[in-house]
C-alpha cells in the first residue's frame, strides 16, 4: 500500500543513497479512519505521492516511466 510499504521502503532506499522512482499508478491504498474520520484511498495515495516527491523519488505514470526508458534505449 502507498502508504506502508511502497512509503517506507522508498525513503529507506533515498536513505542509502540511491535515486527512487515511484510508478504512482502501479500501487494503491485503501480507505483510512482517523479520528472517526474516513479518508479517502485516493486522498491517502495523492497525499503519500506528494510528500515522496520532494525529495525522496521522481514520482510519475507508468507510461511516463516506459516512455522515458524508451527514449534513453534509443538515444
């Protein structure tokens, strides 16, 4: 979930220096409860998107991520 695993484990990996990217698109989360509050899975992923952006990984769409590996492959 974005904001377990896919959180953790990118700022762990910016931690021992490497350079994160993040596919936004390819992970998920689920609805959260806090003070008897229900927020919204896609208000928890924008959020946990958002705070890895700056400065733990290049977050971007899957198709941004091929399209890119694509231009380096053919430059």
């Amino acid at each position: 979930m974005s904001h377990m695993c896919i959180d953790a484990t990118t700022r762990a990996a910016f931690d021992l220096g490497f350079n994160c990217i993040v596919a936004e698109d390819a992970c998920a989360t689920r609805n959260l409860i806090f003070k008897g509050k229900t927020i919204k899975a896609s208000d928890v992923h924008a959020s946990f998107m958002a705070a890895l952006s700056v400065p733990y990984a290049k977050v971007m769409a899957t198709h941004e991520l091929i399209e890119s590996t694509v231009d380096k492959n053919t430059a």
